[in-house]
C-alpha cells in the first residue's frame, strides 16, 4: 500500500514513517523541512521510501505528491500551545487552510487518517471527557485542531484521533511537550518549578500514537468516519503525580508555585474506551518512558537543535 505522510519529517512522522517501512508499505513524506529531515536519514536506504519537498497549503505540490497514493496521514501541523501562540498566522493557516488544501486536492477514494488532539476539550472539571462531548478549545492550537477536525469528519472517509499529549523519545525530538519537558528539568537542573499542580493531563508515548495510525490502516472498514480518544486511563494524571513519579527515579528539588500560572490551562480526564474495545491498547506506561527518557537525555546537549523548552 503507498502511504502518504504529510509533515512526515517531524516528531511523531520521524517514529512513524519506519513503522511503516518496516510494515512493507511504500511511504511518500511531504514535508516543508523546517525543522530539517535528519530525523528520516535512516529510511533513505529504503527504495519504498520518498520525500517531496514541499508546504501543505501549496496546491501543485499536494496535487502531485497525492498521485497514486492509497492512505494519507495527515500529520502537517503547527504543533502545541507555544508554536501556535508565537506564529498565530502561520498555525491558523497551516492547521486550517493546510487541510482544506489536502482535501480538495484528493480524491474521494483517498482515506485520511487525523490525528488530532485532546487540547479540542479544553477544561473540563466535572465530568470525563468522552468522544461524544461537544469540544470547548481553549487554546489557538485547539481551536485550530478542531476546525480541521471538522473540515474531514463532513468531507468524509476519513478516521480521527484525539490523541493525549505525546511523550518519549524520536529521532525528531521535542523538549517542549510537558512529560519530556519535566524529565529533561529533572536531570539537567536538578530543579523543577510547576503551576496548577492539580491540573490533569493524559500522556502516550509517540510510538503508540505511531502504531494506532498503523493500527486505522488495518481496520480502516470498521474506524472509518469515527472520531477515537487516543491514550489510556493509567496515564491520566495531574503534573503532581507526574513530577513525583519522576523524582522516584531522578533526585532533584520540586517547587509548587502557589502565585503563578500555566498558560496552557487544560485540565481534564478523559475515556479511552471506545478506542480500547476497537481493540487497541497502548503498550509503553509512565515508568518506562521516564527510563527511556533518562537515557536519553544522557544524549542531548540544551544547547543544540532541541533547545525548544517552553514553560511547565
């Protein structure tokens, strides 16, 4: 099956794309490079695999990479709450008129599979938040997500994640997700200064959002036109709970800021089971991507190209 993965190049399509390959599909990344394609160097040695260079929102480009093509992943986006808020132009355009772009270039018999993202429910305090809940963003990112969300769900043939916030280790790193973003803290300042400590996250590590796009390509008859909340319940859990998980396996000091607050203010506990009785689980729990990323880390300079942290 040739598979088309739209900004393939970053952190999620850098774990994806050899998943893949690997899974015998013939792979076309689109992707504007912004951020380099370093993280996909192993896979030219691939012949399945292919670049086009290229942005989301120019039409000839999209046309010509979605020749042939069987499954799009559509994974070009601004990503986050920092990204969004420092290039509100760039994020609306990209989030929004990216995706309307794809979908009047491709035909109708083209699949998409979307991962987008549980920032769409916003703050939600007293209920969980199921697949059937009205979305309330309260951030550009969210909003942005959820418009395009829309856009598919009408256009049809399509399966939509919400997908917790992604944590763990791609050859495409990125320190400003919170999981990795405490971690990192953790082990190289020793100290770590958190907000709203109360407020509930859901996490899954990248390689389990990886394998539920592959998961969609497999049961694409039974998924199609849903919407599916991607996580699990075990790792619901408030940036308390995380930073003492964490500081059960790294020493460092923990301060809680009764004064300041998170700019990105969701808070929420969500249900994954619609997902789960589809038959998917995720694999990788909060101890082992702590491991995982204190191994990391041992690799990773604050000062070279993943010198992206944001706030906690």
């Amino acid at each position: 099956m040739r598979v088309m993965v739209t900004g393939g190049a970053g952190y999620l399509g850098c774990t994806l794309v050899p998943m893949l390959l690997e899974a015998g599909h013939d792979v076309v990344v689109l992707d504007s490079l912004r951020k380099g394609g370093q993280g996909l160097l192993a896979c030219a040695s691939s012949p399945l695999f292919r670049v086009v260079h290229g942005d989301i929102r120019d039409e000839r480009v999209v046309r010509e990479a979605l020749a042939g093509v069987d499954v799009i992943i559509h994974l070009a986006a601004i990503v986050g709450f920092p990204a969004c808020a420092k290039d509100p132009l760039l994020a609306r355009t990209t989030n929004v008129d990216g995706t309307l772009n794809l979908l009047r270039q491709r035909s109708p018999g083209q699949p998409i599979i979307y991962p987008s993202s549980l920032s769409n429910y916003g703050t939600v305090v007293d209920q969980v938040c199921t697949e059937e809940m009205e979305p309330k963003p309260i951030t550009l990112y969210g909003v942005t997500k959820f418009e395009a969300e829309k856009q598919l769900l009408e256009s049809g043939n399509v399966v939509v994640f919400r997908p917790a916030t992604a944590f763990g280790v791609s050859p495409q790193m990125r320190l400003d997700l919170l999981f990795n973003e405490f971690v990192y803290r953790a082990i190289k300042e020793r100290f770590l200064l958190i907000y709203q400590p109360h407020y509930v996250r859901a996490f899954i590590h990248v390689g389990d959002i990886a394998r539920a796009m592959l998961f969609a390509i497999e049961h694409l008859d039974q998924m199609r036109d849903q919407i599916y909340n991607l996580g699990s319940e075990s790792l619901n859990l408030t940036k308390r709970e995380l930073a003492h998980r964490i500081r059960a396996k790294v020493e460092f000091t923990l301060q809680i800021s009764e004064d300041g607050e998170d700019p990105d203010k969701r808070n929420y506990r969500v249900d994954f089971s619609k997902l789960t009785k589809a038959g998917f689980r995720v694999e990788m729990g909060v101890d082992e991507g702590i491991e995982e990323l204190i191994r990391a880390f041992s690799l990773v300079d604050v000062s070279g190209p993943f010198n992206n942290l944001a706030y906690v």
